[in-house]
C-alpha cells in the first residue's frame, strides 16, 4: 500500500518533471531514441540473416556439394550445384530418411477459367516430392504431388492470393508456359528467413517459391529461365541434360540422426570412388556435407558489412547516452533545490533515487516508443537504398521488445551519473 | 529534547579550515522557545542545520528526543527529520509551481500516510496559520508573510517534536513579522518546543530563553532579556566581564 502510493507520487512527479522542462525532456528523449533506433533497425536485419530458420531440425537437414566435375578448368572448391546422375544417386540412397533434389526457375501462369490473359511471372522450384516434408512446407488445402513426374503443381500463398484471392484452389488447372498443370497443393504463408534451402545466387533473402513442379516435368517441359546451371557439354536444352555433364540440380538430405552423416559420407565418398574407378573422376574426392546451420555460414549470409555498422551502432549508442546524461545532469542540477528541500523535509536518498529511477523509467518508455516508429523508418529507408534487404527488414516482436528493453537501459544509464551526482549534494547547500 | 554535547562542525575548504562550531553544548526541553542570536558568520545556521539534520557534524554527541544520532544511517537520519522535526527557511523556500495544498502536503508524502490522513492534517496545518481558505494559490500568489505562515504549516504538518526556524522573519516587513511571531507563540503555547535563530533582539527578548553564538561557541544562555537594557552593554561584552571577573 504504501510503495504502491509512493510509486503513483513518483510517477506524478516524473510526469512533471516533464512538464516543467518539455525542451530538454523531448532533446534527450529524441537523442536516445535514435541511438536506439539505428541499433534496432541494425539488429533486426543481423537477427533476420543469423536466424535458423528450421530449428526443429536444421541439424538434420543436410546440403550436399560434390566434386565431379570432368571436363576442363575444374572449380578450385566442390560445387553446390549437382549433375542429374550425382543427384539421382543422392535420391536414391536409403540411408536419409528422405531427400530433395530441386532447381529454380521461372514461368508465367494464369488460371485457365479466367476470362483475363493477365499472366503471373512467378518463380518455380522444380523438385522432387521429397521437398514439402523436408522443408515443412505447410499446407492450407490439398497435398504434396506424390511422383517426380506428373502435369501436377503445389502453389504458394502468395501467388493463390493472386490468381485465386486465397480461396481453396485445389483441383485448378493453371496455364505455366502454355502447359496445362493442375493444382494439388496450396501453401499457408511460409516465411523462410533465410531461404536455408536456397541461398546461393544471392537468393538467401527471396521469398519462398511460387510454385512447386514435379522436377522430371520441369525437366521435360524444357523450364529453365533464371536456372543457374555450369556445363562441361553443350546441349540444346534442359531437358537434354539428364546424360550430360551439365550442373543445375542441389540435393538435400533429412537424416533420422546426425550419426547417420557419416554413413552419408562414404555412400558418397564410395559413389565417387566408383567414378574414379571408370576413370570419370578426376578431381580429388571431396564430397561436403553441410546441415542448415554450417551451409548458412559457409555461404557468409549474415553480411559482414551490417555486422561492421551494428558495432557502429553501439558506439553511435554510447555517444547518445553521454549526451543524454549531460542534457539530465543540467536538469538535475536545476532541480537542485528541489532535492535539497525533498531531502531536508525528510525524503531519504534511496526515495529521491527511486524518484529518479521511476522518472528514468518513464523517460525509458516514451524513448522506447518513439525508438520502435524511428527503426521501422529506418528500415523503411534503407530499403529504399538496398532493396535486395526487403525481406529481412522486419522488426519481429522480439525485437520490439528488445528495442524497449534497450531504451528502459539506455535512459537508466543515462540518469546514473547525474543520479549519483544528486545523491551527493550536501542538504543544506540550497536552502536559505 | 535536544542535547549536544562538545559538537564541533568543520568546513573544509581547498585552503582554509572553518571551525563553524566548536565544542559546542546545549541542552534544550521540551516546551521550551529559545532564541539563538549571535554576529554573522558566527555559526547559528551551522549549529541548527546540524541539530536538524540538514548537516552532519565532526565531533560530539547529539541526542535527539532521546535518539542519539551519530552513527544513524540515511534512511533513519531521514525518518527522524520527516517525524520529528520542522524546519522553517529564511526563504520560505516553497516550490513555485505548486499549489499550498501541495506545498504542505509535500513532507507528509515520505510518511506513508493515507490521502484522506494528509488532507486532514494539510487542512489543520493551514488552519492553524490562518490560510485555510487559500489551498489552490500558487505561492506567487501570497503575500511574503503568508508565504511564510505555509512554510510554518508545512513544518506543522508532520507534528514534529520540535521547530527549528532559521531568520524566519528576516525577510518579513516588521507587520508581517509580528504575524509570523506570534503564530510561534502561539504554537509554543501549545507545547511546541522551537529553536529560533534570530538578529532582532526584540524577538529575543520575548522568548522564554535566549542563547548566543560566538566563533562556533556558546556564549551565554542565561534568560537576558533584562541584562543588556540595564547594563547597556553588548551580551559578549557581558560575558567577556564575567568570564574575567571569574
Ligand atoms: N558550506 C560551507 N562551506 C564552508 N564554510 C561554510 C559553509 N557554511 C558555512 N560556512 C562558514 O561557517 C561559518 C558559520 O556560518 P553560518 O552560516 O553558520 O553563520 P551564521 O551565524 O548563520 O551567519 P548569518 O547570521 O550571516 O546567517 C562562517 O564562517 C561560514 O563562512
Ligand atoms: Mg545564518
């Protein structure tokens, strides 16, 4: 009963506290709230390339490079992307608990029924069932396709928005590229942050997939706009390439546990041994396998130039606290007389560091408002520079909360000086 | 009530040591109204800014209302002054922007009283200094006297053991002061136990005991109301002779 009141007296006095100095309240509130701002915008985009995005099991889920190359000027390190009969002999191994062996790339759809020609350029990923389950793709209506080759698709949520204004669209046929394929499938929102199973070709920050298509389909239909692919052979066309030295395809495995890698390891070490035996091998076997997290890191998603202007961030931070603290310690030293009469009416100093500390917390609070709006700007803006970040520039609860956290911590240490400062004047000094 | 013995207070300045009081004793009861006097500089607002905690001292015992109060630490030293002790400035020292009401119910905050207990006790308080009706002015709004009567009512409030008051009318006109006086007097009357430092030897004069302070010391704390009229000499030279005469 009595802190309660005590904390309810505080607050009014903080509010006019506030009242009384509105400039200078609104000076350090604005100092401290866009040092605290840029951290948080800057924060949100480390959390947004550092996250695992599959946690459940990204140490299960394992990315497949090789070193099959045959022909001239070998890569110096094995490549990420596979040939068709590397990829298949991944497939078919029984040692993973499943695989996916994809692609990306791209067409334009639209719903067959509808009387508009508008067509949707929307990106595929052409793959293996054993994706969805992989991935956790989840599922609003319909399912998986269940074969590698089929005129069936899955579609993502966005692209169902699109074409479908998100109603149950299983059982549509869409018109990819002039082909007739019907829908199975439709995704909820999926957000991926990183796309862990795609983050090569600067695609770590994509969205997740327009549309999912059996991959030997994809493969015959010829689909193969945006597909990153190296080739030793020449070939007319994607759907030639299944017998030739042409690499195009990345492999994913789910291992039922992580003790199982090594046994994934030889399969392939002994795969390739087989080539090297026939004489179709002449690199040096070097087969990596990386589950999510290491492939996240391998391929350096986080940015080493947003870490370099987060540390910049704090420093920028710390140099707000010491303005903060010297636009309090003025103020404080204005409220000199008020302290001393507080103190000789008979407030002790650990009330007049609460009455301080409630001040500081409320200052705190404002300061963490005004620091969300400013790092939502922020990263508005620098969207506007850098569009590839237009996926990572999100501010998750968790940083909310972060944010108000960092503001409560930063308006406390600003006050702590001054506070100390306060606590040390001799009673009697102001008061005639 | 209050009971020093041998305090001594020493300002400690880059070069110069001040012994503000030195070994200095008094005894004052309970009921008892004491006028302080002595020249400028000479450590009365020294000697009641450590009687009310304001300052803290070097040397010496101090008791107060049977409380010794060295080694106390802040929050008890904070309790006392809060329960035990009202402190009337020169300055009145009320905070502008604050109503009377406020003004006086400030103490009364760090007691932990209940609203309706501090409004009861805020009204009684003003009563007592006849400014009742005023509660909403500002202390701009109040005559200099009156700020003064708020300032005794908020050192009332708390029904503290004993008033300390410092040059209470020094900036009063001499109307204004007869005022706040005979408020004093009045509350004495009521058994009110005050400390008064004062430089007008007719406010002197009224009280029940006067007591006069030279280079930190006592000089005398006979009741003299009727010696220096008769003598026609200056209470230290008075002493002076009567410590000669010793
Ligand atoms: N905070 C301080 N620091 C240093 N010296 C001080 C301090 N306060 C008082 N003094 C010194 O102590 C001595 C006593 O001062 P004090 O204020 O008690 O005198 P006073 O009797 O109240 O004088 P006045 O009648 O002018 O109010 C003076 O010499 C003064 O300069
Ligand atoms: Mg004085």
């Amino acid at each position: 009963m009595r802190s309660n009141s005590m904390f309810a007296y505080n607050l009014s006095l903080a509010m006019q506290s506030f009242k009384r100095a509105p400039t200078l309240y609104f000076l350090i509130m604005l100092t401290l709230s866009i040092g605290v701002g840029v951290l948080c915008a800057n924060l949100a985009l480390v959390n947004s390339m550092a996250s695992d995005p599959i946690p459940e099991k990204s140490d299960k889920l394992i990315h497949i490079s090789m070193n099959t190359w045959p022909g001239d000027q070998p890569p110096d390190e094995p490549m990420h992307i596979l040939r068709y009969r590397d990829a298949m002999k991944i497939a078919e191994s029984d040692i993973p608990k499943r695989s996916a062996v994809f692609y990306a790339s791209g067409v334009y759809a639209r719903d067959v029924d509808s009387t508009s020609m508008k067509r949707f350029d929307s990106t595929v990923r052409a793959t293996t069932p054993g994706f969805f389950k992989l991935t956790n793709a989840p599922f609003a209506y319909g399912s998986a396709f269940e074969k590698s080759r089929g005129m069936e698709v899955v579609i993502g949520d966005d692209l169902n928005q699109k074409i479908f204004a998100g109603k149950n669209s299983v059982g549509k046929t869409l018109e990819l590229d002039g082909e007739l394929l019907t829908i199975v499938g439709v995704l909820k929102p999926w957000v991926l942050r990183p796309l862990f199973y795609h983050v090569t070709e600067g695609r770590a920050f994509n969205l997740t997939d327009d549309i999912y298509a059996p991959l030997e389909t994809a493969i015959d239909l010829g689909w193969s706009i945006h597909a990153r692919s190296s080739s030793a052979d020449n070939y007319s066309g994607v759907e030639d390439t299944r017998d030739k030295n042409a690499y195009y395809l990345q492999a994913w495995v789910e291992l039922d546990d992580i003790h199982q890698r090594s046994a994934m390891q030889s399969y392939l070490d002994n795969y390739s041994q087989q080539l090297k035996d026939a004489g179709e091998h002449p690199l040096a076997t070097r087969n990596e396998l990386h589950n999510v997290n290491e492939w996240l890191t391998e391929k350096k998603v986080v940015d080493q130039k947003v870490l370099a202007f987060t540390i910049a961030s704090v420093l920028f931070l710390a140099v707000c606290i010491f303005n903060a603290s010297s636009l309090l310690l003025s103020r404080f030293h204005a409220a000199k007389f008020e302290v001393g009469l507080r103190r000789a009416l008979g407030a002790s100093n650990r009330q007049m560091l609460m009455q301080g500390l409630t001040e500081s917390v409320l200052l705190g609070l404002f300061t963490g408002a005004i620091a969300l709006v400013l790092s939502w700007l922020f990263l508005k803006l620098s969207v506007q520079f850098l569009p590839r970040l237009a996926n990572i520039a999100v501010l998750e609860p968790k940083l909310l909360v972060l944010g108000m956290l960092l503001a409560l911590v930063t308006s406390i240490a600003s006050a702590l000086y001054p506070l100390y400062r306060a606590n040390r004047y001799t009673i009697s000094a102001e008061l005639k | 009530m209050l009971k020093m013995n041998n305090i001594s207070r020493i300002y400690q300045s880059d070069t110069i040591q001040t012994h503000a009081l030195r070994d200095f004793s008094l005894n004052v009861k309970a009921g008892e109204f004491v006028a302080v006097t002595g020249p400028s500089g000479s450590g009365k607002s020294t000697f009641l800014n450590v009687a009310g905690l304001l300052d803290n001292f070097d040397r010496g015992q101090y008791e107060l209302d049977g409380v010794s109060v060295q080694g106390l630490k802040d929050d008890e030293l904070s309790r006392l002054r809060n329960e035990k002790i009202g402190f009337i400035f020169q300055n009145y020292n009320l905070i502008p922007d604050y109503s009377i009401f406020d003004n006086v119910d400030m103490p009364l905050r760090y007691r932990g009283f209940s609203a309706s207990e501090r409004k009861r006790r805020v009204e009684e308080a003003l009563e007592k200094v006849g400014l009742a009706s005023r509660l909403k002015y500002l202390p701009s709004q109040l005559s200099g006297g009156q700020q003064q009567r708020v300032a005794i009512a908020r050192a009332l409030a708390g029904e503290p053991k004993i008033l300390l008051a410092d040059e209470p009318t020094g900036n009063l006109d001499s109307l204004m002061a007869r005022q706040v006086m005979e408020i004093l007097h009045d509350l004495n009357k009521g058994g009110a136990t005050i400390i008064m430092v004062t430089h007008d030897p007719d406010q002197a004069r009224e009280v029940s005991r006067n007591v006069q302070v030279i280079d930190g010391q006592l000089a005398d704390f006979r009741i003299y109301a009727p010696l220096d009229r008769s003598t026609g000499k200056t209470v230290s030279a008075a002493v002076k002779e009567e410590m000669a005469d010793a």
